[in-house]
C-alpha cells in the first residue's frame, strides 16, 4: 500500500497528465503527419497497431505513425537474410538499409515522431511515460531465464526508458536487457524525471535513432 500512495499513484497521476497535455499540443503535428502520410505511396493507414507484451505478460497493441509499407512484414520474413540480420541486430535495421521503410517513414524516426501515438497508450493505461520499451513475444528470450523475464515485466512498458536515454539502438542485445532490468531494481519518480530529462536530449542529439 505505501509503495502504491508513494509511486504506482503519483506515477499514474504523470502518465495522465503528460500524455493528455502531450495530445492536445502535438494535436496540429497529427494533423499535418496524417495527412503527409496519407499522400504517400506505398501506405494506406496512418496508424500502424503491433501486439507488444505489457505488465504481467498481458498483449496489448501498441500505436505508431505508420513509417514502412504496407507489406513490410511479407518483406522482412520472406528474405531468410534480411530477417536474420534483423534478429542479430537486436529486432531493429538501420534505416538506410531497411527496404520496409517509407521516406516520411524514415524522417518520423529520425525525429522520433513515429512514437507520438503512444501517448495515447500512457493515456488508457496500458503503457507509462517511463519504463522499459515495449517487446514483441518473440523478443523475450533476450531477457534470458523465466525469473528475468517476470521482473522485466512486472512493470508497465514505457514510451521513454533507460535503454533509449542510454542510446537506444547504438545498444543492443544483451546489454539492453540489464538496462531495462537495471530500471526496474531502481524505478522510483525521481529517477523517471532524470531518464525523461536524458531522452529529450538523446532525440534532440539523434542519438541511436533508427
């Protein structure tokens, strides 16, 4: 009950009130993205919905503005070489050689705008602004043995995390797991301020991003 009033409910309280305010200013910016997107060949949805594995192992669908093609996933697993640099590279390509990838696609990651509908995501509650990133099932066995894995997700998924104010994806496997599980041992609110604090400054620095 003390851990909850001092942490789970101020914390909460955060993701509320940053992830609404966030939706209200950025508001005009989806605006102006959607209908980028929509004029782009190769996309027919501005959103794009993936099932990532939240608290407690419980799927939820995690939203992105919609940076590849529509067949990216035919794309990807139907070149056996492709896929498996994907999977030695920590499930990431770099942009540049990444076929999947729109040119407004690549733009929105670079900036790290591809990530903004995830507020929407801290708002319903399935995801916080700070935690680890989110991961596909697949993507668990990097967190090694069952006792990892459960700690790894015995808290919510964030939309920013120690693993991406570290570098993010100049960091992979399996360093990026004992970052996440790093964050979790240490998690309290005034350590979420200083990762949010270290992120801006790593996307404005474009640091990692892919």
């Amino acid at each position: 009950m003390k851990q909850f009033l001092f942490y789970h409910l101020p914390k909460r309280i955060l993701d509320v009130t940053v992830s609404l305010f966030a939706l209200i200013i950025f508001s005009p910016l989806f605006v102006v993205i959607s209908i980028i997107i929509k004029c782009h060949k190769g996309t027919s949805h501005v959103f794009y919905a993936q099932s990532r594995v939240g608290r407690g192992g419980k799927l939820f669908k995690i939203y992105k503005f919609q940076s590849m093609v529509d067949n990216a996933d035919q794309i990807l697993k139907s070149d056996e070489e492709l896929y498996q640099k994907f999977i030695d590279n920590g499930y990431k390509l770099p942009t540049k050689k990444d076929p999947r990838i729109t040119k407004i696609g690549a733009v929105l990651r670079k900036t790290s705008l591809d990530e903004l509908p995830q507020f929407w995501n801290t708002l319903i509650g399935n995801m916080s602004i700070i935690g680890p990133r989110p991961v596909v099932e697949s993507e668990l066995v990097e967190y090694g043995d069952s006792k990892r894995i459960k700690k790894f997700l015995s808290v919510k998924p964030g939309v920013f995390g120690l693993w991406q104010a570290s570098g993010r994806s100049n960091i992979g496997y399996p360093e990026r797991a004992a970052i996440e599980l790093e964050y979790v041992d240490r998690a309290n609110l005034l350590i979420d301020f200083k990762i949010l604090f270290m992120t801006v400054v790593a996307i404005f620095k474009g640091d990692g991003a892919f």
